[in-house]
C-alpha cells in the first residue's frame, strides 16, 4: 500500500494530462489563413477556445507572430488602456517546511539564512518601500510561519495598512501570496481587507510535479489546486494564479492553465483577476534552478504573454523583476499589464539600518531587474505608457464579478486611465527625481488633452494642490 506522501492525488476534473496531449497533438499546426481568423475572434475580446489558443502556441514564423503581438497589444490597450500598474513584493519571512528543488528556501537548504522578521520589522520594510512611492505590496513568506501560525500572517497584513509616512502616504492595498489554506482560514484572510490572494501551481504536469516536490505539505497537488476553489468558497473574489515556466514544456503549461481557468468559470462563474508568468531562475544552492528541465527560449516567452492575453484578456498578466529590463520593455507590448519593481525577495531586504549594514537574508532567486523605482518608472514613461499606483477598484468594490463586468466589454479603462494619471501625479510630486518629473509630466498633459474631462481635470488640480488619495 502506498503512504499518503505517495498517493496518486491527480484532480482530472480540473487537470487531465491526456485531454490536453490531445488537444495539443490535434492542433499542433496551423496555416496563416485560419491564424489570423484566429487573431481576428480575439480582437473581440471575449478570449478564444482552449484549442485555438493552442494553434497560436505553434507559431514560429515571424511575421505572423508579429500579428499576434500586434493583436495583444491592442487586446490589451482596449481593455486597461496605457497604464502599467507598479508594485513591490514584500517578503516577511523565509521559514518553509517544504522541498522544491527549484527554490531557495527549501526546507533542507542549511546555507540559507532563516529569517522571521518582528513586526517592528515589517514596519520598517512597509516605511521604506513607502519612501519610495510604492503603495501596493505583495506580501509573501515561506511556506511555514512562527508559533502564531496564520495568526502571524494576519497580524502583518495589520501592520502594513498601519505605517503612514504622511498625508496619503500608506501602502494602500496588500495582495498575498501564501500557502493554500482551508476554507476557514481563507474566511480569516478575506476579512484582514486583502486585495488578491495569490497562488501558483508551479507546474500543472504531475508527474513532474511529484519530481520537483520532494516533501512538505506542498507535495499534495490536488490541495495545492483546490486552493482556489476553497478561496472563492471562502468569499475572496479576487485571485490570482500562474505558472513557473522552465519546469516543464511550455504548450502544455499554458493549455493547462487555461484549463483551470475553464473549471473555475464553469463551477464559480469567474475566473482569476491576475495571471502570472515567471520563469525560472537561478537560487541559491538549486542546480536545478540554474539548468531549467524545459527551458523556455525568449521568443517563446514573448509568444507566451501575448497569447494569454489573446486568450483570457480581462486578466491582469503579472512580470516580475525575474526578467532584465530589455525583455521587461519588450514585454510591454505583449500584453503585460502589471510589473513590480524596485524588487527585493528576502526578508528584511528594503530596510538599511543608519548604524549597520542590511540583516537581508538571501534571496529566493536571482533577480534580472535591479534598478530602483524611480528608474523603472521613467522607462515606463519612455516605452509610451503610464505608470499606475491605482488601488480604486479594490477599495470601491470593484472585484470579482463586478470587476469582470467592467472588463470583458473594456469598460474598465474608464477608471483605469484616469486613475492611473492620479497616482502617477501623486509619484512624481512626492517622490520622483527631477528628470523623471520632467518626463512623466510631459506624458500626463499629453493624456489629459486626450481624456478631455472637467472631472479628472479637477481631480488632478486637487493633487498638484497637495491633496492625496484621490480616486475616480
């Protein structure tokens, strides 16, 4: 009999390997004709079919994936508009009983420092990312806490909303990215005002999943998969997934993701605000982190981002600081719409002492982007796109079915353009240098003449006048 660690726990109702070999043998090509009738459905922004988003996935030509960044592009800009929404992880700790051969906190990795940071600490991470104008934050931890157990989580979550450095100078929404919980633990979550509640399968292919997660509670893929089922259960509307690309190949991932983005529109009605698409890295004392089992090429990675967002274009699709900044910029085109910045993942990372150098442990993996904000802000503002520190429809409710009502027909630009602007105003008058100021003030008159309203006109004099926190 098998011990429960190694009991075949596959959820083939929401993941069946052999459903999607077939889909993927079946339209493993496509001829330029029935291409861009595909491109041509996606332009209406109500995402294409499982297999059709498979026929984009085998295209290698240039010129044709040329049209299917173009087409991403415009899916994207018709539906959230020029605006890049800017956040920063904030790791709190590194404590994790699990066995990831990829990362660098796993559990039996004696070369990595363990930190737990004190809620003093946390406060003083929350100040500095607040001194340099972020206002949304993703908090992360290993997946193990202290004693306090979830409590320790929660009481962070306080933290955060309680630092203020300021009139309007707060962290304004924290998304979470934790281990999956029961149901009633996500009811406890969902009541601490998080904004999404993030999760990532890693890989969707068991067998290698069963390989990569050597032990810990994480070796469990039906649970780890639930998680979001149990969240929706739980009453948090807002949720974010991805996939870990390198861990294994790249069609059958996003086929994957996308069939469990079907099972949970078909049983919830509602499927993730986010999508998040990191690729692997190197990590401290992970060979297998440095020598990606499947390997994803740069022009497949482009391909990637923009045929999810052909593919589900109301979600907001995540790039993180994994990337360098060329292929960050390039990236912006594709479809991305949220970027962190200013990165660091480690416990204690933002936080200097005056009187003594950083007690940041290391890192969880390498970093491909290390500019500061103030940096990344402007090549934003250079690529020909706003940079939004918006919180609004979180704190105006427009989550979860709300929000996709909005999105799916491209009427959420209407608030997402006009808040993007305000926040951005809000940055370069607080925190930005001179010639990100210069630059971004320069783009702000630009859009304004185009958005041509008294309202946001006002809203924005209010802002220039000193006032804060100001959303449409």
């Amino acid at each position: 009999m098998k011990t429960p660690d190694l009991m075949d726990d596959r959820d083939l109702e929401i993941i069946n390997d052999e459903e999607i070999y077939r889909i993927l043998e079946k339209n493993s090509s496509a001829d330029p004709a029935e291409i861009r009738e595909i491109l041509a459905e996606g332009r209406e922004l109500k995402g294409i079919s499982l297999e059709k988003t498979t026929k984009l996935l085998t295209v290698e030509d240039p010129d044709l994936l040329q049209e299917i960044y173009n087409t991403a592009s415009y899916v994207k800009n018709e539906i959230y508009g020029q605006r890049l929404v800017l956040f920063a992880p904030l790791y709190i700790s590194n404590l994790c009983y699990n066995e990831c051969l990829y990362c660098a906190f796993r559990a039996t990795n004696k070369h990595l420092k363990r930190q737990v940071l004190t809620q003093e600490q946390i406060a003083e991470e929350v100040a500095a990312l607040i001194d340099e104008g972020q206002k949304r934050v993703l908090l992360v931890a290993g997946e193990s806490y202290p004693e306090e157990g979830l409590d320790y989580v929660l009481k962070a979550i306080d933290t955060v909303y309680s630092v203020s450095r300021g009139k309007g100078q707060n962290i304004r929404r924290v998304n979470v990215n934790i281990a999956p919980l029961d149901r009633d633990d996500f009811k406890r979550l969902k009541d601490a005002q998080i904004g999404t509640y993030q999760i990532f399968q890693e890989t969707y292919h068991y067998d290698t999943y069963k390989k990569l997660h050597m032990g810990g509670p994480k070796r469990n893929y039906k649970y780890r998969l639930r998680a979001i089922d149990r969240a929706f259960e739980a009453g948090i509307d807002d949720v974010g997934i991805g996939v870990l690309f390198g861990l294994c190949d790249y069609k059958f991932e996003v086929v994957a993701l996308r069939s469990h983005i079907r099972h949970l529109e078909k049983n919830f009605g509602l499927g993730p605000h986010t999508i998040s698409v990191p690729r692997l890295e190197p990590a401290d004392q992970s060979y297998i982190a440095s020598h990606p089992p499947a390997p994803v090429s740069d022009q497949n990675f482009k391909k990637i981002i923009a045929v999810l967002r052909i593919s589900v274009p109301y979600t907001g699709l995540i790039l993180s600081t994994r990337e360098n900044a060329a292929m960050r910029g390039e990236a912006f085109a594709m479809g991305i719409s949220q970027i962190s910045a200013g990165s660091k993942t480690n416990p204690g990372g933002y936080h200097v002492s005056p009187t003594e150098k950083s007690t940041a442990t290391a890192e969880q993996f390498s970093l491909g982007d290390t500019r500061p904000l103030d940096e990344v802000v402007r090549d934003v503002v250079k690529h020909g796109y706003v940079p939004s520190f918006c919180t609004s429809c979180y704190r105006r409710g427009r989550t979860g079915l709300d929000f996709m009502e909005l999105a799916k027909p491209g009427e959420i630009k209407k608030f997402c353009a006009p808040n993007a602007i305000l926040t951005f105003a809000e940055y370069l008058n607080d925190y930005a240098s001179e010639e990100t100021k210069k630059e971004g003030r320069k783009l702000i008159d630009k859009l304004l003449k185009d958005i041509d309203s008294p309202n946001v006109m006002n809203k924005y004099q209010q802002i220039m006048d000193g006032e804060r926190d100001i959303i449409v």
